[in-house]
C-alpha cells in the first residue's frame, strides 16, 4: 500500500491535480490496491478528520481576520506602528513589519495578512522611494508572522493532526514569531541605511498619543483572544468565537466602517477560504489513516535511527526535508500529512512535539515566500503588480534572514518553551 499511495500521490502532483484531489484520489487507489478494506471508509474517515470541535476555530478565525480588515482595524495598526518605528530611516519598513505581527495576532492567516496590511504599505513604501520589488519582499516575509504569532490556524492543524495541546502552541509561538519579526527588522534597517532608501519616512505619521488612541480598540482583539486563552477563560475555539463578535463589535459599532451591505461578501470569502482548507483536512485525514495503518511511521522512525544517531543530524534533516516540501505543497497539506509521521520519530529523539511543531510550522513557513507555490509571494506581486520573476533577487535577503532565525529555533527549544513554562508552569 505504501508504494501505491506514495506513487499515486508524486504523480498526479506532478500532474498538477489540485491538493486535496490528489491526496483523495491517491488514497482510493492506495485502498484499491490494498483490496481488503472497504471503500465506505473513504467518506467515514474524511467526515471524522473534520468532525473536531478545535477545527471550529478555524472558519471563525478566518471570519475574524475578514471582519477585522474591512472594519478600519488594520488600517489603524499600520498608523500606530508608523508612530512608533516610522521617525527613523527605514520606519516605513519597520512599521511593515510591526504591523503584520500586531495584524498576525487577530487573524491567524499569513495570506489575509498580505492583503490586508500590502495593500496599505506597498503604496506606502513605493511612494516614499522604496523600490517596488523591495517593498513587496519585506510585505511577503513580513506576512509570514500570521502563521507564527498565535492565533495561527497552521497551529490549530498541527495540533489535531498530532494530539498536541493548541492552548500551548500557541503560546510556544511567541517567542519564534518575536525572533522573526526582530530578524526582519534589523534586516531592513540595514538595508535601508546601505542603500539610502527610507530617509524621509518620518513624514505625515501622528504622534504615538494620537494614534494609540484610535488604535485602542483595535489592540482589544488580541487582548480578548490572547488573554481568554492563557487566562484559562476560554479554549482557543471559544476564543475564535469571541474574535468574532470583538471584531463586529468594533467595525460597526466603534469605528464605522464595517457596513451591513459588507457582510454578504466578507461570508462569501469566508466560506470560500474555510471550503478550500477543510477539504484538504478530509482528505488528508483519510491519507493519514493508511498511511498509519500500513506501519510507515514505524518504519520511517527505524530508518531515520539507522540513518541519524543524534539529534541535531535528525533536526537538520528533518528541516532540509521541510524547506523542500513546503516550496512544492501547501502547508495545511504538508502538516496533515506529514506531521503524525514525524512528531513520533522527533519524540523518539527527545524533542518535544511543541517544540517540534514549530519548527515544522516555520519551515513552512519559508515555503510561503519561495517559488514555485509561495502564496504569502504570489500575494504580494498581485498587490503590487509586480511578476514574480522581479521580486526573486530582492527576497534572498529575506529568506536567508527567516533560515537564520529557524536554526537558532531549530537548536534554542528555550526560545519556544520558556513562555510554556512561565505561563503555565509546566
């Protein structure tokens, strides 16, 4: 079974059958091949991976993260960050930054990111010097923090995948999303000095009084969701709930902008991204199961020990394996399939699986701003209409900057296990 499913799948990837068909389809034929199972199990299996009550959290993160950037929040995040880091040279890009960490917090998606804050601070940066390309790298490394800094809907899915508590996934996130963001922003800081670009960012930004003012209300929702969970107030579902309802509260009754007539379109959209995410989920719920119960993750666990006796070799390779999937497939898919096979084996090593889940999850990550299918890439070339193949020379900086910072995350577990400890005590 194990050749038939692996097989299947590599060739209608390379086919270019959509994710969660291929992974469907590969399983049916894995079944079909195997013949003594029963092809009822393909709708058992796909209804029971999605009938999870902490996948709930995921169409109302994405609900939220819609709500938030038609109802002025992001728009005001920006402004705040502006009148924080935007008085020095290269403030701009650093507000760029800043800002998808703060936008990170309430929406959970590395994409919704992009479009939400790119679209205010590519304009922004292209009309205060910044070359176009320049711009659209430090938005598309920038945006990646959405699936770092928690509510991360890449968490939730490792965390169900692997049974691992998403209340302290999300808490682990802290300090690598920090770690990025801070990375990113001596980046830039550097590149804008050497290249004299950002010296005139300081202009036309309010004071820090006036705009933490007006964003106030906007930093409620992290607030709200951030401090529900690590409070024990409610579970990371419930808080995806109360993002919600912070989220209207906010767009239409404080600041106005979010309309009635919005709402149909912002459900739409919503649906649209909770569809494609859940179908994935179905499918590679069914993958997971074979794949189990054929015995891979036994035998991939003793080929790694024979292959790797200590725990370091196993880590790199284990990342040189995920920057390469995560250039070619997409991350729900990438972490579903693969992580119930791997978190065991990393166990087997003393990792621990929180640990390990964010390692996985930056390393996808990276995925996100690579060629060919780096969507937090192709998101950011269509705000700033720019082709991809422009973009390429001024994002190496960035990718080598977000490699650095996992390898220090990859070998420092304390950088993500110590907010666990202090916040729990355990």
């Amino acid at each position: 079974m194990n050749t038939a499913l692996g097989l299947s799948l590599a060739i209608l990837f390379l086919l270019g059958v959509p994710i969660a068909v291929a992974i469907g389809l590969a399983s049916v034929i894995g079944i079909e091949v195997h013949g003594r199972l029963p092809l009822l199990l393909v709708a058992q299996r796909m209804f029971t991976g999605i009938d999870s009550f902490p996948l709930m959290a995921i169409p109302l993160f994405i609900l939220a993260g819609n709500l938030m950037s038609a109802g002025g929040i992001s728009h005001r995040l920006v402004e705040l960050a502006k009148s924080i880091v935007g008085g020095i040279q290269g403030g701009l890009a650093c507000s760029c930054v800043l800002t998808c960490m703060m936008f990170a917090s309430v929406s959970g998606s590395s994409v919704a990111t992009t479009f939400a804050i790119g679209a205010i601070l590519i304009p922004a940066m292209v009309k205060y010097g910044y070359p176009k390309p320049m711009a659209a790298s430090i938005q598309a490394s920038s945006a990646e923090l959405g699936v770092l800094i928690p509510p991360s809907i890449p968490l939730i899915l490792y965390g169900v995948s692997t049974d691992t508590s998403i209340g302290k996934l999300f808490i682990a996130g802290l300090g690598p999303g920090l770690l990025v963001a801070t990375s990113l922003i001596i980046l830039v800081l550097i590149l804008c000095r050497l290249r004299g670009i950002g010296k005139m960012d300081g202009e036309d930004r309010s004071s820090v009084r006036v705009a933490s003012i007006n964003a106030l209300p906007a930093l409620m929702v992290p607030f709200v969701i951030l401090g529900g969970i690590y409070s024990g107030v409610f579970t990371p579902t419930e808080a995806s709930a109360a993002a919600v309802a912070v989220a209207l509260l906010i767009g239409m009754g404080i600041y106005r902008e979010l309309k009635f007539h919005q709402l149909p379109e912002i459900f739409k959209q919503t649906i649209i991204s909770t569809s494609a995410i859940m179908i994935i989920i179905a499918a590679a719920s069914l993958f997971s199961f074979l794949i189990t119960r054929s015995g891979l993750p036994n035998e991939v666990a003793a080929w790694f020990k024979d292959l790797f006796e200590s725990r370091i070799a196993f880590l790199l390779a284990v990342n040189l394996l995920l920057l390469i999937v995560g250039m070619f497939i997409e991350t729900s898919a990438a972490i579903l399939v693969l992580a119930p096979i791997l978190t065991p084996i990393a166990v087997l090593y003393g990792v621990d699986p929180v640990h390990f889940g964010l390692i996985i999850v930056v390393n996808l990550a990276l995925g996100m701003i690579t060629p060919p299918l780096g969507v937090n890439l192709f998101a950011a070339c269509a705000v700033a209409k720019l082709p991809v193949e422009k973009i390429i020379p001024q994002l190496l900086w960035f990718v080598l900057t977000v490699f650095g910072a996992l390898m220090i995350i990859t070998y420092v577990p304390a950088i993500t296990l110590w907010p666990v400890e202090l916040i729990l005590g355990n």
